[in-house]
C-alpha cells in the first residue's frame, strides 16, 4: 500500500526507481518507513490521545492487521503495524484513539 497506488496527493510518493526481485523486500519496507515517517500520513496528539493516520490506513485496515497476526501479533492493530517502520521516530501509543485523514484525490503533478 505504500509502493504500487493511484498518484493522488493523498497516496505514498511514488518510488524513483524501478523494484526489484532481489531488492523487493527492502524497497517495499523504506517505501513503508518513508510514508510512515510523514506528518501528511501519521500524526499524534498527545493531550487528546490520538493518532490521525492515512485514510489508507482505514481502507486497508484487514490487510495490516492480518500482517500483525502473522507476525505472532494477533490482537494487533494499525498502531502496531505501524511501529514496525517507525525507525528512529517515536513509537505511537497503541492505545490511543485512531482517526483518519481526509484522502485528498487530487493529482499529484510531481
């Protein structure tokens, strides 16, 4: 969900440079890291206990869990998916409420 998408405004920035067998995982992994890492995609508000994420993140939601519960996670959530690419960035509560972006459709010209 954050290499192969539409090119509106509201989806990951698309990848400059062609993926590759050998290089796949990693490649899919920093594209991960990198729409993560976003404030447009991942923000937290600590005072009201929320993280406003990616509508991607609402769309897709059976996807990155069904990832958590195969990765021995099996009540894991966006949150926690999520935590996974978050790198040297803080890691977000997973208790906190989850809202969503609006998805901005609008063509994204770069």
């Amino acid at each position: 969900h954050a290499a192969l998408n539409c090119a509106s405004k509201g989806c990951p920035r698309l990848p400059q440079e062609a993926f590759e067998g050998d290089l796949l995982d990693k490649q899919l992994d920093a594209g991960m890291t990198e729409f993560v890492g976003e404030t447009r995609n991942v923000t937290v508000d600590d005072a009201a206990k929320t993280v406003t994420l990616s509508k991607i993140f609402d769309w897709f939601k059976k996807d990155f869990t069904k990832y958590e519960a195969t990765k021995g996670n099996a009540s894991g959530n966006q949150i926690d998916y999520i935590n996974r690419y978050r790198g040297a960035l803080p890691k977000l509560n997973r208790d906190y409420k989850i809202k969503c972006f609006d998805y901005d459709k609008a063509v994204n010209r770069q």
